[in-house]
C-alpha cells in the first residue's frame, strides 16, 4: 500500500469522521471503500456509453428483438 495525503475542507472531513464513528474502521478504510466504489460506479458507466455507441452503429434489428422476446417467454414459464 502507498500512503497520500489529501486535502478536505473541514465539514467533507466531519462528515466522513462521523461514518467512521458510526460505522467503525477508520478514515483510510472509508476512502478505499468510497475510492472503489466510486470508481467502479466509473467504469460502469464507460461500458454502458460503449454499448450505447456500439447499438448506434449496429441498431439491433426487428429478429434480435423476436429472439429477446423469446428468451423471455422462455424464462417466465
């Protein structure tokens, strides 16, 4: 591990103390929980605008959405 130093205004770092408190652990484990958490949240949705993009390109088609359709029929029964 590699430690940092950051710096907060005052009530971001009261707000984040009172998580520690409540929830215990410390600062560091609450920034690496909130650091992955955030950067996941990150790469999601750069994955999602790729999907975007790709059906942009090539829209799925009305037998794409019949087979859809039947994968689901298939699933409820």
């Amino acid at each position: 591990m590699s430690t940092i130093q950051i710096v907060l205004e005052e009530e971001l770092l009261a707000e984040a103390d009172a998580l520690v408190a409540r929830d215990g652990g410390d600062r560091s484990d609450l920034f690496r929980k909130l650091l992955r958490e955030q950067l996941h949240r990150i790469r999601v949705k750069q994955l999602e605008e790729q999907e975007r993009i790709g059906y942009q390109r090539i829209p799925d088609t009305v037998e794409d959405e019949v087979d859809w359709e039947k994968l689901f029929e298939c699933v409820e029964d």
